[in-house]
C-alpha cells in the first residue's frame, strides 16, 4: 500500500508509452484561461458581493494568490516529473500507491462533476438557440437530466461526445479549438468591461467592506476572507496545465509559464469584472439584493436598475 515509484520509474514508463510533445507556452497559457474562467465568473461575483461588497475585488486577489503558491508547487513538481497525470503521479512518488489512488479517484470525480457542470450549462445554451433561431424545440424529457425532472440530457451528451473525440483526435487539434474558444470568451468579457466603464461611478465603492473582513472559518463566511473562501472554486481547473506537461515542449520552462500566467490574466478578468460591476450596478445593491427586491418593499429589480443607473 505504500509502496512508492522512484522518479526514474515513472520516466522509463513514460518513455515507452511517450505522448507528442506539441505544446508550448502560449497554448499551456490557454488551456489554464480556458479551464478557469466560464459563465460562472458572473455567478461567482454576485456570490462574493453577497458576503463582501464591493471588497470582493480584494477576495479574488486573495484566492488567486493562494492559487499562485499551489500553481508553484504544481510547476516544481511537474518540472521534476514532466509526465502525465498531474496529482496522481506526484502523489505515487512522494507518498505511496494508497494515497496516489485515492488522489487519483479524487481528480476523476472533479473533472468528471466539472465537465458535467460545463456540459449542462452547453446543453442549455444549445437548446436556447435552436429554440429561438431554428423554432426547434427539444422534448423536456431529452433536455434535463433525473434531477431536473427528464430522462437524459441528450445535448449534454452530444457536447461531451464531441468533446471527447476532438481530444481522442489529437492534442495540438484541441489547443487550437481551445485557443479560439478561449479568444472568444476574452472579447466578451472585454466586451463587458468595456461598456459597463462609462457607467461607473465612484460611490458605488463606498462602503469597500461593508460586512468587514470577517473570518472564512465564523458563521455564514461573510467579509472579504469568507468571500475568498466560497470563490476558491473559481479557480478550480488551472491545474490541468501540469496534466498536460507529457505533451508539452521543455515542460521544465513552459509548465510554469503557462501555470503563473494564466493564474494572472484569469485574476485580472475576475477583478476587472468585478469591478466594472460593483462600479456600474453598486456594491450596497448587490450585497442586499434580496432584501431590497421584494414585493414588500414594493421595489421591482428595474426600479433597482433604474436607481443604480441614476
């Protein structure tokens, strides 16, 4: 059970079964930007300005650098051993075949919850717009999963079955797509922080820390600490740069270029965005949301926006 690899193992294994090394900086660079950021980074600021106001500009930094000390680890060890398997294999040299095995179940229950969460949110986004620019429209029990009250996501399952065999084709195909996806979705967050500027207005900075800076560990994780705390999952996914450093170009070089630098551009997306957002739409609406938009209170969400705006 606690038997160990020796580094020289696990090279001589990946030699006789050795991927392409196609991949470079800019691609590695990619890959992390397009695991990391998603339509949740909408999602994930109106949480953190629920728990922080407009100091969840603050939380996001935080939670990229702790991610910045993890991502150096992640690139010493995948420098070391630059093979495939990320956390599993740096786990089976360093402390056994026991823990390498549950590290490994653990990765396949992230990716797999992950790229089940990405799918169904495809699905969804497929569905729309066929309804709305092709009048087709997909029978509810084909277009949700058991939990959502139909049978199967046929179009989630399309999507990963897609995705599946663009992989199975090669891994420099799938940097390509990726790269045009993920340059897709820097020109709309641009996009978004670009128009949401001329709407900005200083006071809505005003208080920074409502709530304080709390304690990630206290009660309800409010403040700028317990934001940091709930949005470290916006970071999930920039380890899969290290599971690629196999196929990667002098891994030694670039899987630490592509860890730190897309850890970088993806924080400063999250603090653009959230920052074009609090200063457009107010930190003290966001953080009271509910409360404010209610029947009692008499209030609709565009008398807010109306109000935000003035």
């Amino acid at each position: 059970m606690w038997r160990v690899k020796s580094l020289d193992q696990i090279l001589a294994t990946a030699e006789k079964r050795s991927l392409s090394r196609s991949l470079g900086a800019i691609q590695l660079t990619l890959l992390g930007i397009g695991a990391v950021i998603g339509t949740g980074i909408f999602v994930l600021t109106a949480a953190a300005a629920q728990k922080a106001g407009p100091g969840m500009m603050v939380s996001f930094a935080i939670a990229g650098a702790v991610c910045a000390v993890a991502a150096l680890c992640y690139s010493e060890l995948a420098a070391m051993v630059p093979v495939a398997g990320s956390a599993y294999t740096y786990s089976y040299a360093v402390l056994g075949e026991f823990v390498a095995w549950l590290v490994g179940w653990a990765l396949i229950m992230e990716y797999a919850l992950g790229a089940s969460a990405v799918a169904v949110g495809w699905s969804g986004y497929t569905t729309g717009l066929l309804h709305n620019f092709a009048g087709l429209t997909i029978p509810a029990a084909l277009a949700a999963g058991p939990d959502g009250g139909g049978v199967i996501n046929l179009p989630a399952v399309v999507i990963t079955a897609a995705a599946t065999g663009l992989l199975v084709i090669g891994t420099k195909e799938s940097a390509t797509v990726n790269a045009v996806l993920v340059t897709v979705k820097i020109i709309a967050l641009a996009a978004f922080v670009a128009l949401t500027l001329p709407a900005m207005h200083l006071h809505n900075f005003t208080p920074f820390t409502p709530k304080g800076w709390g304690n990630p560990l206290g009660s309800g994780g409010a403040g700028v600490l317990g934001a940091a705390a709930s949005i470290f999952f916006a970071y999930v996914g920039f380890d899969a740069v290290s599971t690629a450093a196999e196929e990667t170009r002098n891994p030694q070089r670039n899987v630490p270029i592509g860890l730190i630098g897309s850890l970088v551009i993806c924080t400063i997306f999250y603090l653009l965005v959230a920052g074009g957002a609090v200063g457009a739409y107010g930190g003290r609406c966001m953080t009271s949301w509910r409360p404010l938009v209610s029947p009692e209170n008499n209030i609709t969400l565009d008398d807010l926006r109306r109000r935000s705006i003035k």
